[in-house]
C-alpha cells in the first residue's frame, strides 16, 4: 500500500519538530460510546421544502423531542432526523418508519435515541431557535424545517404594562401568558395553548385552552374567552406576546394556570389550514435524554476521545512514544481542551505473568486540543504496560473509559520500496512510480556524474532538497532517482536507480509529397510513406505544415499519426500555400519534402434564420438570412421539411423576392374554386408548416444552404362526422369546424384523380364549443359517389370520407 500523502507529516519532517502534526479535515474522527471511533460530516444549508399535509415535522425545542407525522408510503423504510446549526450537526437520529400518524420519534418514549446511527455524535443535543430539523428516507434528503423562536419567558416587571411580569400570572379569573417571539415568527401562524387534562370536567369541557390572534372571542364550548396580542411590529419584527384567558370562575382560571403552557409557530399554512413545520415550545420542560438509555445532553456529555491511538516502546524500554489524532468536539458542547495520557502495569514487578490490580504509575498531561502525541518516560524496563489517553474538555470533564491501548514493541522492520520501471535505458520520455508499503516517500533527481546524496537523514529526516512523493513524475533526459520511505518508527529504506535515455537518429529521408489540392478553407494532403528497417527506429507520425505565400495566408502546421497517409486539414484562412511533410520517430522531425501549392478558396457559410410563426392571412413574415460571405446571391424556394428535396412552386403569394437577403412571406386566405381544386393547392390548405430553403452562390464554390420552418397558427380544424348517399337522390354530409371558419366547401374526388371537384358549400351553424356544418343535395344536384373532402378557406381540410 502506497502512504504517501501525509503532508503534514512531511512538513514535520522539514523542521524536525519534536511534536507530531495535527491532520486537519472535512471529517474529524470523534469518540461514541466505549470508545469507538465514528465520524461528524459537516452539513450542507438545508434546502428541502416543508413537507406537505399529511406529512409534517414537529420540533420540542424544550425536551429537544422530534416527532415526524404521516409518511405511511415509506413505512419499513429508514428514516434519518438531523439537527443543524449553523451549517454543522448538532444531532443526529435514525430508525425505521412506521405505519400510522408517527412516522418517528426521537427522544420520546418508543422512539430512538439522539446518536442513533453510523456517523452520529452520541449527544442529545440542545435544540435551540433556528436550528434546522431535516429528514432523509433511505439516504434521500426529503424535508426539512427551521425551529422558531416563539416562547413562554418572563420578563421584568413594568407598573401598567400587562406585556411585562411572570410567564404564568393568575388575577382572579384572568390568566395571563407572556413570552417573545423572533422575526422569523409570522404572526397569524401563531398560538398559545395551555394543556391540563383535569378541565375535560369542568365548564370548559376540553383538555385544552388556547388563545389566537384577534380580540378576546368566547370558547366554542364555553367556560372562558381569549385573545393574543402582540407589543410592537418593528422592522425586525413583532418582540412579545401576551395571551388573555378571562375564566368564569377563579377556579377554572387556578386549574388552568397548573397546566402545561406552550407556544406553538408554523412555517406555513396550507389552503385546508393544515400547519406544517410546527415548533412547540413548552415552558419549564427540562432538556436531555427523553428516557433511558439516551446519551447526555451537551453540557454533561465528556468530549469525544480522540482517534488512532498508538503506543510505541522504543530502543529504551523504559520510554513509550505515544500518539494520536486530534478530537473535535461535537457543535454545541464545550470545547477539548487538552489530553490525559496514562501508562498502567499489567504483570507483577518479579516479572510472573500473575496479573496484579492496576495501577497509574506515569502519566502526563498534553494542553491543547491540536496536541497529537507525548512521551511518558521513566517506566519500569521490567513490567508490561497499557496506555490510556482520555480527552478533557473546557469543564474538565474527560473522555470515559477513554482509549485503552498496549504498547507495541519498537518498530525495526523498515518499508519495502520499489521504483517503476526500475531504472534502465530509454529511447523516449518515461514515467516513474514509487510505491512503499508504510510510510512516506521522498526522492531526488541529481545528475549521474554528481555525488550520490544522502537522502536519508538521522533522526527521521531527510535532505532539505526532497520532495514528498505524491504522484508519478516525468523523464525525458538522464537522471540518477534517489528515493526514501520512512515509517512512523522513523525506519527507512533507500535505493538509487539511474535512468538514461539514448540519443535517436531522426528520418534522414523525407516523405514524397504526393498532392497538395486547396478546398474551401481546407487543403486535402497526401504523402508516401517513410520505410524503416530495424535496427532504425520506426515512424511515429508526420507534420503537415503550410506556409503562407500570398499575403491574405496566415501559415500554420498540424501533427498527425503514421496512419493513414493523408489529411485534410481545415480551418485555412484563403490564400495560396506552399504545404511539405517531415516524418518523426522517437528521435524527433527529419527533413522536409518537396513542397507543392494549395490554393484555398473561401468558405461558403449561411443561415436563413430562426423558425417563426406566420397567421393565415396574417402579416408578412420576415426571413432573415445572414453569412459572413460577401458578394453573394441569394435563392430562396419553398421544399418540403427535407432540404435535399427538389424546389416547389410557390408563386408570387408565398415569397415577395428571391433574390435579396431577407424576403418576406405572407400567406393569404386560401380563395378555394368553386370548381376543380389543384391537389398541391389542397396540400397548401392543409399544411400546418412551410418550409424555405436558402441557398448561396458565390463564383464557382461550393453551395452553401440552410432552411428555415414557418409554423402557421389558427389552423382551423374540420372534421366529417357522418354522410349518407343515395344514388341519384341524396348526399348528406355533417362535420364540425373551429376557429370561426365561416365556410365549408366540400369536393370529391376519385382514386386516380389529380384534382378535386367542386360538390357545394355547406351550411355552417355557430355552437357553443365549435360550429356546426351539414351539405345537404337532393335529385339532380347529387353527383356520383366518390371519397369526400372538406375544405375551410383559412386552412384546414380532411378526408377522405367514404359514404
């Protein structure tokens, strides 16, 4: 295994500092319980939306409670609740979703604990205003909601000013509830509720009392009246509330006065008044684990132990080099101040593998939470010990039971290193890899005439002009590679390997140049190859360069591989070139062919412009072609949707010009025959699109062409719902039209028919939704039966029909 990305240590290494480094990162390692080691990952800025009705959060800011509601159609699934603050994570809990109104409870009887999942600080945490819930089911983030600010809380007392005095304040039959709320608080989504299960029995005849914004309004049920009221409304919002309950009697008004008080917010409300993201704040709830078995609140929990601890005795069995990496504390609890470290015996002192009790004979204490190790000396060369390093916090709590480890015995064994490939003779560029299985890697490049360096250094240094190996590296001329590993017991190898790289001879015989044609900013190359035999080196590739003759030209060069022997190389600006070929093989370009002359002509570029849309009847429709080409001719045609199609005719009512730039297209009212009706004019009447093709002339280059779609709007729809024919007495025709066509003609036509026939114009009958149209012939005017059609002159048509 290759561990060589530790520049911390390497940085170490370069001031031989006597302490280790402290390895900073997004993660930091953090003790849970007895011991073991997880991980705290820094949150993103929640970004969910509350969820909607049935489904809901409800946050207990006082008994740091979650409750998730609904979510049946992920019951078995696994939820995870998370707290944030500040972008950090204060908690963490995670279970299985169940069926019915509670989805999950975290902290609360038949629940999960705070710390419940892979990567969660084992705290209960602190949930305080403005902390963000979020759940996740199965790894998805799926909501999330901000805690608010709104809470039961007294303040000082001022003489006429209800707004001020105890949370809970009986006068009489009035009880008076005050508290604060935030900015974030929107004030119509607020309520003060008392809870006391002993008013089911009473006038009031609910477990409940509750006061909403707005003037005092007697209960449904009688018993007492209330309002909530507000101080001010300032640009940061509404400061406190006051909620009224005048009681029919002091009795009811006692009773109530014992119960439960909170202040209930939501974030938003939806059309059916559901409230979603709802915060409950309880006054004189108690914080902490909700039940047993839940881990300590912030305050009471020791700090995190920290991580990867190692106990090394070294050369003097008397000493033992301990290290670790740093503990961050967990968001939300006091900071890790300082480390203990503790060496205990293990075997008696007459050496008997008899155990003996424990006992603290050396011990040291490191200040500072980035220390990362220290050594406890003075140890009995004769007795076994174990190392216990504990975390101590700003309280001067520790870290409980902390991290027990043995001692190890020294670290002799020094890495294996290895270098790829492993020196030798090259003929092109090479790269190196360096791989060790422990440690880190350093290494030099020194020429090969110059003195072999002393990489290594004592103590488990190295020479200034070391480089910490991090990835492979690049040779192309000859260099000795010196390189180190060293362990964490300052154990090193080293090895010395010299790369050299040959000189090659370059092609001595140019390619033959076989043509060289100018195109439209392009010139088409094509070259003979250049034979090799070994021991010669092969052909790797060729380069194609131009170089301008005329003044217009700008010169220029492409590589290419040896295969296949030709290239068109496009781009060219115009103008005339004198273009030759070089073979390369590892050695570098030989010489120049012969050269040849390539004119290159302009490119013909254009486009007819953006799609549009054009009314029946309505205005002229612009085309906009535009080509960086001057001294153009423009030739506009109607096709069809393909633009390979051959032109077709279009007339003077569809295009205004061809030969200009920008034409205009206006397309009339179709004025339909009353007699034979062309096949291609049918196909105008129907069409829902047009499509114009531009195509640009400029001497003898290449054409250069483009179409543009015209889209027509206020098509009208026809349809033919029912006919019936009787030869020579009756043909009945019903259908419907849109778009406030007035008028319906209705012709026929047989098989192999080019044109349409003219049978009559059909009556027309405006109905709510679309009109109506019937064609109704009798005797002499019924023609002989054939497949109808139907036509509108704005557009439009269908069949056939067969009757």
């Amino acid at each position: 295994m290759n561990r060589t990305a530790a520049l911390p240590r390497a940085l170490a290494r370069r001031l031989r500092s006597l302490d280790k480094p402290t390895r900073m990162g997004l993660a930091v390692a953090l003790a849970v319980s007895g011991g073991a080691i997880g991980s705290l990952t820094l949150a993103s800025p929640a970004s969910a939306a509350v969820p909607a009705f049935p489904n809901n959060i409800v946050v207990f800011p006082d008994r740091d409670f979650v409750s998730i509601e609904g979510y049946e159609e992920d019951a078995g699934k696994t939820m995870t609740v998370t707290v944030t603050r500040n972008n950090e994570v204060i908690g963490k809990g995670e279970g299985e979703i169940a069926p019915g109104g509670v989805a999950l409870e975290v902290n609360h009887p038949g629940g999960v604990c705070w710390g419940t999942g892979t990567d969660a600080p084992d705290v209960t945490p602190d949930i305080k205003a403005g902390d963000v819930v979020s759940i996740a089911i199965d790894g998805d983030a799926v909501a999330d909601t901000r805690t608010g600010s709104g809470t039961a809380a007294p303040s000082t007392s001022v003489p006429g000013d209800l707004f001020t005095g105890p949370a809970v304040q009986v006068v009489g039959s009035t009880l008076y509830v005050r508290g604060t709320v935030g900015a974030d608080i929107v004030l119509a989504q607020g309520e003060q509720r008392i809870i006391n299960p002993d008013m089911v029995d009473t006038a009031i005849q609910r477990r409940d009392v509750r006061a909403v914004p707005g003037p005092l309004t007697p209960a449904p049920r009688g018993g007492y009246s209330s309002m909530l009221e507000f101080d001010a409304a300032g640009p940061n919002g509404p400061a406190r509330f006051l909620a009224t309950y005048q009681f029919d009697t002091p009795q009811l008004a006692a009773l109530a006065a014992a119960g439960g008080t909170r202040y209930m917010s939501w974030e938003l409300e939806d059309l059916d008044a559901n409230r979603q993201g709802l915060t409950i704040a309880e006054f004189g709830e108690l914080g902490g684990p909700g039940f047993g078995g839940c881990p300590a609140g912030p305050q009471q929990a020791g700090p995190p132990a920290p991580g990867n601890v190692k106990a090394i005795r070294t050369g003097n069995s008397g000493q033992v080099d301990v290290s670790w990496t740093p503990a961050v504390a967990v968001p939300g609890t006091p900071a890790v101040t300082g480390y203990r470290v503790s060496a205990v015996s293990t075997t008696s002192t007459a050496g008997t593998p008899t155990t003996v009790t424990e006992q603290e004979v050396r011990g040291a204490v490191v200040t500072g939470q980035a220390g990362t190790g220290t050594t406890v000396t003075d140890l009995d060369s004769g007795q076994n010990y174990t190392v216990n390093v504990r975390s101590i916090n700003a309280l001067g709590i520790e870290t409980l039971p902390g991290v027990t480890v043995s001692t190890e015995a020294p670290d002799t064994v020094a890495p294996t290193l290895t270098l790829t490939p492993d020196g030798g003779t090259f003929n092109a560029p090479t790269q190196f890899s360096l791989d060790a299985d422990e440690g880190e890697i350093y290494y030099m490049l020194t020429d090969i005439g110059d003195p072999e360096p002393a990489i290594s250094l004592p103590g488990g240094t190295v020479d200034p002009a070391a480089s910490l190996y991090t990835a492979p590296f690049t040779l192309s001329q000859t260099k000795r590679i010196s390189a180190v590993a060293i362990d964490e017991a300052d154990n090193a190898t080293v090895i010395h390997r010299e790369a050299t790289f040959a000189t090659v001879a370059v092609p001595a015989v140019p390619p033959t140049l076989v043509d060289a044609t100018g195109g439209a900013s392009s010139i088409g190359v094509t070259w003979a190859a250049v034979t090799t035999t070994p021991p010669a080196p092969a052909i790797t590739g060729y380069r194609i360069t131009y170089n301008a003759v005329s003044s217009e030209a700008v010169s220029g060069s492409v590589e290419v591989p040896a295969t296949p022997l030709s290239k068109t190389v496009t781009g060219v600006a115009p103008g005339t070139y004198s273009v030759t070929v070089a073979a390369r093989n590892l050695g570098g370009y030989g010489p120049e062919s012969m050269p040849d002359t390539a004119v290159v002509n302009e490119l013909l570029v254009v486009n007819a412009g953006t799609d549009s849309t054009i009314t029946r009847a309505g205005a002229g429709v612009p085309l906009n072609a535009s080509t960086p080409n001057t001294d153009v001719t423009y030739l506009w045609e109607r096709v069809t949707s393909d633009s390979v199609t051959a032109p077709l005719a279009t007339g003077p009512s569809f295009l205004s010009a061809t030969d200009v730039e920008d034409p205009t297209v206006t397309l009339p009212a179709i004025g339909l025959p009353t007699g034979t009706l062309a096949a291609a004019t049918a196909a105008d009447v129907r069409a829902t699109s047009l499509f114009f093709r531009l195509t640009v002339t400029k001497g003898d280059l290449p054409l250069a062409r483009d179409v543009v779609r015209l889209s027509i709007s206020g098509q009208p729809t026809v349809t033919i719902a029912t006919g019936r024919y009787r030869a020579g007495s009756e043909l009945r025709l019903n259908g419907g039209v849109s778009n406030g066509s007035t008028i319906v003609r209705v012709y026929s036509k047989t098989v192999n028919a080019t044109n349409y026939t003219f049978v009559g114009t059909a009556t027309v009958t405006a109905a709510p939704g679309g009109a109506t149209w019937e064609l109704r012939l009798r005797n002499g005017a019924v023609p002989a039966n054939a497949p109808w059609y139907a036509f509108t002159t704005f557009g439009g048509g269908v069949g056939p029909f067969t009757t």
